[in-house]
C-alpha cells in the first residue's frame, strides 16, 4: 500500500531548523539568462512553503557592489510587513556577505512571501534563505503525528490528528491532501474529493490537480438501475421518432466554498434513436473560460449492449481556442472542450462530464457572481434536467426561472431546503428557432443565478471602478486625436472624425503593458502609442474626446456573450462597454470596439437590448433601433441591350449606414483574396444582385470616413431563357444583403423574431429602348403595408423605355407580440419583391 506522505514536506517539518535557499537574479536589458524561473525583474521574486506556525526568518544576501537599497525592498508574509535588520554573515568559503534579515515578532503559518527590489541595472546576482525557528509548537506535534499514523495504516486516528491541525492552520493545503488520501483509504470518496479541492484552492499545482482528477475518475457515474429507470420514463413521454437524440439526464451541480471558490460539475446522459442521429453526432463540446475557470476534470463514457466502453480522452479530448482572440484579452478567453466520438449506432448512451473550478469575487464578503444557465441541451429535447446550488455560501445568492412562458407543458419547480436551491425541469424540447444566442436565451426557459442585496447603483459603481475611469479627470487628449477633429467646424464632425480614428487605427487588443495602465496616469497617450486598445480603452478616449467637445456622455454596459440582461438579478451581468452621448433630445451609442460599427447608431446587434447607462443616476435601459432611413440601400440597373443571350447595362449601388460599413468590409475581403479586382467586384455585387457578371467597375466611396459605400459599373445580367413560342424568359433576381429572406422564411417564430436591422431598399430598372421593344408581359407586384414592412411597386413609360422601382421599407429590428403574426405574409411579400420576371420576344433574325 502506497506511503500517504509527502517525503519532502515530512523532512521539512521534522528537522529542528529548516532552510529552504533560493538563487535569484535579474536580467540586464541586452540579458536573457535567469538563475531562477519563477524571478521576474518587474513581479520579482514569489517563494512559497507551507509549514506551522513558527517564527520565519527571511535572509536576503547582497552581492558587492549591488545598487538595492533596503528602502525599496518590499516583503510581505501573510499580510504583515517584515521588520528588517542590517546584517553580515560568511559564505562558504568564509568571506562576508552584507545583507538583511526580516523577521516576524510573532508565530504565523508561513505561506508564501514576494519580493520586488528596486535595484540598477548591472547586479550578479542574490541569495535568499527562509528560515523556521526551533521552537516546537502544538500544530506541528499533531502534522507529525498524522503523518506517522498514515504510515502505519491507522488511518482513522490519522484523520482525528490532521482534522485537529486543520482548526489550527487551515490554510496549510498539503494537511487537506493528507485528509483526502486517508479518505480514500477510508473508502469515503465524497470527502476524499472534498479535500482534494480544498488542497488545489489553497495550491493550484500539478499535483494537486492530478489527485483530484485521479480521485473524480474513480467515481461511478451513471449505473444500469439509474439508465432503466431512464429508459422506462421515456417510453411514457410521447416523443416522436422524429427526434433522434434525446437527453435522458441533465445535471449540473453549483458549489459556492468559504474560500470564494465556484465548483461546478455537470453530466449528460444522451441516447441516440435513429441511425441518422447516429452518423450525425460526431463530437460533443461544453465551453467554459480559461482566464476565470480551470478545468479539473472531463470524461466521456458510451453504454452499448450493457457494457460501458469508455472513451480515451489522451486520443479523443482535445481543447480549440478562438484564433481570433489575442490571449490577453481581458473581458473574455472563451475556449471549448471536444470530445471526438466513435462510430455510434441506435440505442447507444453517451455520457459526458466536466468538472470547472473558478474564483468568483467578492463584495463586503459575500460572492459576486452572475451566471445564465441552460439546464438543456438547444439541440434536443430534454427527459428531465436538475440544476442544484449549495455549498456554505448559498445564503448569498439567488436562482430564478426565466422565460418560464416558453416551457411550453413542460414542468419548472424550484425547491429550497437546508442549504440548497434546487430547479428542475422535465419532458422539455426547445424552441430550436435560430442559431443566434440572444434568440435561443430569449425563447427558452433559463436559470439566472446571482448574488443576493445588491442594487444597480451598486453594480455601476462596481463596473466604474473596473473601467478604471478615475483618471478621466487629469489625463490629457492625445494630440493625434486633436489633430484628426480640428480640422472639421462642428462637434458632430469633430466626433465623427474621432469615432471613425478609434474604431480603424486600433489594433483589438489587450496586451499586459496596456492593460496595466487601467486606472493610471497618462493612460490615453499610452493607449494611442501602444496601437492597441480592447472595449475598455476605446470607450476611454471616446470619453475624453466628448469631454473635449463638452458633450454629456456615458458609460454603457453590454452583454454580448448572452446578448440579454435578467433585471431581476442585479449583478455584473456584462462584459462589453461603450459610449453613449447625448445630442440635443437625441442619444447617439456609440462602438469603437466593433468593425462593423457606424456613427450613426448602436451596432445592429446591440439593438433592442437591455444596457446598463452608468450616468449620474444608473439605469437600465433599451438600446434604441435604427429608423428605416438610417440603413438604405439604393440599386439603380440600366439594361440597354441583349448580347450572347444575356442583358447587358450599367449599374450603381448607394448603400448608407450599417449596409454599406457591412458591405465595405466585405469588399476589403474580396480585394484581398483575389488577385483579379474586377473578379472581387463580382463577388460583392452578387450579394445585391443574382446571376450577374461585372464587366468593370468603380469604387465611387467608402466607409473610411462616414457611413456611405458605393459602386458603379458595367454588367451582364440575368441569362436569357428560350421558351416554346418565340420567346425568352429574363428573371432579375435581387438580395438585401445581411437579410436571408429565404433563410428567414425556415424557422419557426415561437413569439419572437428580428430582422437584422431596419432598413429601407430601393432597386430601379431602366429598359432601354432596345429591351423594353421586346417586353411582351412583366410580372407585378401587390403592395402591402403592415407593423412590419412597406412594400411597393411602380412601373412606367418613358419614351421607349420601362422603368421598373420596387421600394421595400423594413420597419423594426425586433417584433414580438401579436405582430409576430405578419411575419410569413411579410417574409413571402418581399421574396416576390426581390424579383422581377419578364417575357422578351425573340428576335428571329
């Protein structure tokens, strides 16, 4: 049987007097050497030990000649600054040595220490000792004895000594490890991975997390009598063959500790159907965020025929990050855990778990948490699904039912007991309506879990202090933004003009030296020269250009990983911020941060949601929509003539606000992957019209600096068809970009839906003399004109020639209520009006 010990720690205690020695040095600027990995010249030098409660004694040893100077040396030991006395002493080969002793007047459990000197640039380098007084103590007599009794196979005894040591020096993480190994031996697993935890929370190291995830893998987790019991409850739900996959078993347990930690471990037990399904499901994913959570432990596991064939994660789990977030941004690091499958087949279970662990801050002593939870999978309806909160401090927090109209027959409860919050939710299948997040959190019932006795006001003060707007009030504006708004003669200009500086000479991103910035001085020149900046730092020199300008202005918080905010739980809800400034009666937001911002209104996907405004008075609020006008879209086509089958013209597209920022960046994308421009060309007007060939063009503005992009040139359009008669058939076929009409028309509208934005198009054909000669019929068009949508037709006669105007106007972003119910005449109104279908009579000759 395996020594429950740690040898090095156990030689530690036992000696009389212990010595732990660290070499350090620091790097000159032209010098990559280090004596020491974990010394770094600007966090210096982090040690850490664990033992009693006994005096410490820090040595620093100085080399000759060395510029450091006590004054601005800095070591602190379990929050009490160390009392420093000059002294000497003889190294080995009997020279002296000048240096400092640091001493403690009083016995503290040592965990750690830091020191950062201040010191020139040419040193050779340090000693530094750590060294524990002899004296004995009660706690150490009861580590030792421990330790022995777990030697000797007196594992009960062993545990009543560490539980003892424990009351006395809980923060000694290698006792908790000590527990959770008698535990084992004890066979009590629960309380053995309760001490693993505790253990890793006071030491995130490797051997900390390899005994907790060594200890989790032992744990059963699902048996057969739990899968027929399973299996007997979904043959009574009345679920069609239609649905391949079902979630037999949702759960997801929420553990808040006294150390402000956050377990969390969630199981899915899923069954596959139909052979479909089978093919299908190739993988299985569950995100978490690396700068907040670690990932203690992940399995995988597939029931077949009775037996349980667990899947290897070293050949099957792999890790995907986004490559498009630089790793030091600080609002977000979303990554996902994959877990590859093999082949499945008709009755199959898969078993998916994962435990996270994260440290959630703290306020006046209780969490500050926020956390939106989808007791389901969006995918596949759900046999039952328990979401339970406990831990010592459930008292704080809170969890409600959210959107509880859209369980649609399923049952919702919500049970309070002994320090524990329960919610359930059973014979669920989702709305499965889009793709987009903010549809599925707003179409679903969800679970919003927060902190209790907070208010908004308390939150803005909180998300103030953290966007480090303190400094606002000295800092300066950096002349190159003065240099880009002198120039223009109003403030709205002036504004522009910075907005659009902002948003396209920033790099996005969030490196340590700026980010070390936040809250300090002359943090706006640093910004510009560095040439990056993430959402924090944008939303600061927005600021500092408004108080320039002497604009009222405000802070704004988004969320834009959820995309909506739960007003009932007041919390830190948000991970984005922006501006809002106030022109007149009008509030213009404004985004920086997004690409595909504009001057003229909030991003289109920021639009209709909750915000919080941290003004002078706090308040949430709705991000207003665009008016129609503001996103236009104008397309005028002239077809002169018919060459090789195919009508051949002119055309010009305007498009204003975010249908032209949208479509620029689209353009940029073309030009920069095909050599051939006229070919890019081509590949953008084909998102506002079909079956065309661009024979040449001319970019006429961008979106640089404004809010307008167009584009003119010559083009074929629209193949001839030959039809039975002497005739030809010609369909012109339009596209409002970033609408997919076609698209749109497949989902089901389960009292929600939302264009993209609103907007209003406009597509013009003139038939020259030439064409129009031939037109024997056009298709028209009925008008309509709802909540939703305006759309018309005209067609006249001028001269020999036919001008063709469909108008279509998109009146909101967001319909809900009984307006939904114009959504499938409308959707079916505009793909008529995206085409226009004429029939030519042939030219025999």
């Amino acid at each position: 049987m395996p020594k429950a010990h740690n040898p090095l720690l156990f030689e530690m205690l036992t000696s009389p007097v212990t010595w732990c020695r660290f070499r350090f040095g620091a790097r000159n600027l032209d010098n990559e050497e280090w004596d020491l990995d974990n010394y770094d010249r600007d966090a210096g030098l982090v040690a850490k030990f664990y033992g009693p409660r006994r005096l410490v004694a820090v040595m620093i040893y100085l080399s000759e000649g060395d510029e450091m100077t006590f004054e601005e040396l800095k070591v602190r030991l379990d929050d009490d600054t160390m009392e420093a006395v000059p002294f000497s002493a003889l190294d080995a080969k009997g020279n002296s040595e000048p240096g400092y002793i640091l001493m403690l007047k009083r016995p503290v459990l040592c965990r750690g220490f830091s020191i950062k000197p201040s010191h020139g640039e040419s040193f050779v380098q340090h000693r530094i000792a750590v060294r524990v007084a002899e004296d004995e103590y009660v706690d150490r007599d009861k580590f030792v004895n421990g330790l022995k009794l777990a030697n000797d196979h007196e594992f009960q005894q062993a545990e009543r000594s560490f539980l003892e040591y424990v009351e006395m020096c809980p923060e000694n993480p290698f006792a908790h490890r000590e527990l959770s190994l008698i535990c084992h031996q004890l066979e009590q697993p629960d309380r053995a991975l309760g001490y693993a935890l505790a253990a890793l929370m006071l030491d995130a190291s490797d051997a900390h997390f390899k005994l907790y995830r060594i200890l989790r893998s032992n744990q059963p987790t699902v048996d057969a009598e739990e899968l027929s019991g399973l299996n007997r409850r979904l043959e009574k739900w009345a679920l069609p063959m239609s649905e391949g996959i079902v979630i037999l078993d949702h759960r997801a347990e929420y553990y808040f500790g006294e150390r402000n930690e956050l377990l969390t471990k969630v199981r899915q037990i899923m069954q596959i159907r139909r052979y479909a399904a089978a093919r299908l499901l190739r993988s299985l994913s569950f995100p978490y965020q690396s700068h907040r959570q670690s990932l203690l432990y992940t399995g995988c596991a597939l029931y077949r025929d009775g037996e349980v064939r667990s899947i290897d994660p070293d050949d099957r789990f792999h890790v995907a990050d986004d490559e498009d977030r630089n790793s030091f941004i600080t609002v977000q690091n979303l990554k996902q855990g994959w877990w590859i499958l093999p082949d499945l087949k008709p009755k199959d279970i898969v078993v998916l778990e994962y435990d996270l662990i994260e440290r959630v801050k703290k306020d006046d002593g209780r969490p500050a948490v926020f956390k939106l939870i989808r007791p389901f999978s969006e995918m596949y309806p759900l046999l039952q699904s328990s979401v339970s909160i406990s831990g010592p401090l459930v008292d704080d927090v809170d969890a409600i039912w959210v959107n509880q109209e859209y369980a649609r027959g399923a049952s919702l409860a919500k049970e309070e007991s002994d320090g524990t919050i329960a919610l359930r939710l059973a014979e669920f299948t989702p709305a499965r309506y889009t793709s987009l997040r903010n549809e599925d959190n707003l179409l679903n019932p969800l679970i919003a879990l927060g902190s209790k006795g907070r208010g908004w006001d308390d939150i803005a003060k909180r998300c103030l202090r953290d966007l480090g707007s303190a400094g606002l009030e000295e800092d300066l504006l950096p002349e190159v933004l003065r240099a880009v708004m002198d120039p223009h003669d109003t403030e709205e200009k002036k504004l522009a003009a910075a907005f659009y500086w902002i948003r396209d000479r920033l790099k996005y991103a969030s490196l340590k030296t700026t980010n070390a910035n936040v809250g300090g001085e002359d943090r706006a020149r640093l910004i510009v020269q560095s040439g990056t900046g993430d959402c924090k730092d944008r939303a600061y020199l927005m600021a500092l250009v408004c108080r320039e300008l002497g604009m009222d202005w405000s802070f704004v918080m988004v969320n834009s990983q959820d995309e909506v905010v739960i007003p009932e739980i007041p919390e830190d809800q948000f991970d984005h911020v922006i501006i809002r400034v106030r022109d007149g009666a009008r509030d213009r937001y404004l985004d920086p941060t997004s690409s595909s911002a504009v001057f003229g209104s909030a991003p289109y996907w920021q639009q209709g949601h909750v915000v919080l405004v941290l003004s002078e008075k706090p308040e949430l609020t709705t991000t207003p929509e665009d008016d129609p006008g503001q996103n236009a879209l104008e397309v005028y086509e002239s077809l002169d003539s018919l060459s090789d089958g195919w009508l051949v013209g002119g055309f010009d597209c305007t498009a204003t606000g975010h249908i032209a920022r949208l479509t620029d960046e689209l353009w940029k994308q073309a030009s920069l992957t095909d050599t051939d421009q006229v070919r890019a060309a081509q590949r953008l007007a084909q998102y506002v019209m079909d079956s065309v060939v661009v024979r040449s063009f001319e970019k006429v503005a961008d979106t640089g600096k404004g809010d307008v992009f167009r584009m003119t040139g010559r083009h074929r359009r629209c193949p001839l068809t030959a039809m039975p008669g002497g005739t030809d058939v010609a369909t012109l076929d339009w596209n409002i970009p970033f609408i997919a009409v076609s698209y749109l028309r497949t989902l089901t509208h389960a009292g929600r839906f939302h264009f993209a934005f609103p907007a209003r198009v406009k597509f013009v054909t003139v038939l020259g003399p030439r064409v129009a000669g031939r037109v024997a019929e056009l298709s028209a068009l009925e008008p309509l004109d709802n909540p939703l949508a305006r759309i018309s037709e005209s067609v006249s006669h001028d001269g020999d020639s036919i001008k063709i105007v469909r108008e279509t106007e998109i009146k909101h972003k967001v319909v809900t209520g009984k307006d939904i119910d114009y959504i499938d005449p409308t959707l079916e109104s505009l793909e008529k009006a995206l085409r226009v279908v004429m029939r030519l009579e042939r030219d025999e000759k």
